[in-house]
C-alpha cells in the first residue's frame, strides 16, 4: 500500500515490518496504519529510513567529458542513482531495474535519461566510467568530478558514503544510499523509487508524474 507523506507527494511502501513497528510507535499503540504514521511522521518524520531530500542544482562532467547540470539537455525526466561503476552490491540490484524501467517507459514513447553519480571518484573517471555502465544500459550516463562538486550534489539528494573496507582485489567497498530519484528535466526533484520495486512500478510510478506534468 502507497502513503504520500510529504509536500513532494513522496511514495512510501509500508512492508509489514514497517507496518508492526508503527501501530506500536514512540509507545503508543494505535487501531490502524493511518493513525500509526500519522503520529510518526509528527514524532519522527524520517523513522522509516527515507532521506528528506530537497533536491537542487549540480555541475559534474559527464563521461564523456562535458559539463553536465542536473537539468536534461534534451528536457526529458531523469533517474538518478547514487552509486559506483564497478559495485558488485546494492548497485547490481538498483541500476539493473532501472535500466528496465527505462526501456518500459521508452516502449511508451516517454524518455528517461539514467544517470549514476558516482560515490567513488578516483575510480570512477572520465575515461572508464562508459565502459562500465554500458552493461547496464546502453543510454546510462555516469557523472563525476571534485570532491567539492560531488558533495554539493551528495547535500542536495540527502545522500551519505562511507568507506566500508579495502577489498585486497576489488579495491574500496563503500555504503551509500540505495534509492532512485526521479527529477523532472529542469532538475526538479519528485519522488524516491526504492530499489525493492519491481521495474514495471518504477515505470508506472514515473509515467504518472511525467503524464501529471504534461496534462
């Protein structure tokens, strides 16, 4: 089941575990869900995990060297995942769907761009960024640049990093955030896709804002 809970019109699907651990929330114990979230989102608005994100302008390099914003340049919506090239975690799961998502959307005729920011910019370079995404899909565009512009995109999506472990092969293995961003193609931020939806939902869920917008 869907809650929109904030002036975004943000989608959250309660799973059960959620479910339980609200109706019995902060020691109050409530009759049904509406009320359980109600009360959690006035005691502690981000309890469920989901970051508050307010979204916002970026410059990075693309990987093919040229300046990018976090406006489209064709003016299409966008899904953005915050990730690295060669992560063999969450990113195997995240960016597999979105990419499928995509092709859901195009055989509708409505253009996403996906774009990866990179978490991890001394791997992630101009040079072998394309390289790596490309097998996710043919279209996915991989973003780097400065520590210093990295992290004015990072503060904008509400997005957090942390070295976990040097891999004696694979090299460093960071924690980052798992969710996809859908933003409109001026960079407006609309809502969050977690990573657990099936593509087919993060296709339906991002043709209803795209359909909202051109209505």
């Amino acid at each position: 089941m869907w809650y929109q809970v904030s002036r975004f019109g943000l989608s959250l699907m309660a799973a059960t575990v959620m479910t339980v651990s609200a109706l019995a929330h902060d020691g109050v114990v409530h009759d049904n869900l509406s009320d359980a979230l109600k009360h959690q989102e006035e005691t502690s608005p981000n309890t469920l995990g989901f970051p508050e994100v307010k979204g916002g302008d970026f410059e990075l390099v693309d990987h093919d060297g040229n300046i990018r914003t976090s406006k489209d340049p064709a003016g299409r919506y966008q899904m953005i995942f915050f990730g690295y090239a060669n992560c063999k975690a969450i990113c195997s799961v995240a960016l597999p769907r979105m990419a499928a998502a995509i092709d859901m959307l195009k055989k509708q005729d409505i253009e996403v761009t996906p774009l990866l920011i990179t978490v991890d910019p001394e791997r992630d370079t101009v040079d072998n960024m394309k390289e790596a995404l490309v097998h996710h899909h043919k279209d996915m565009v991989g973003l780097t640049g400065s520590q210093a512009q990295l992290e004015v995109a990072y503060k904008a999506f509400n997005v957090e990093k942390s070295l976990v472990y040097e891999h004696p092969e694979e090299g460093p293995i960071y924690a980052h955030g798992s969710f996809i961003y859908l933003v409109d193609g001026q960079g407006g931020f609309k809502t969050l896709l977690p990573p657990i939806l099936s593509p087919e939902r993060m296709a339906e869920v991002a043709k209803g804002y795209i359909a909202g917008e051109k209505s």
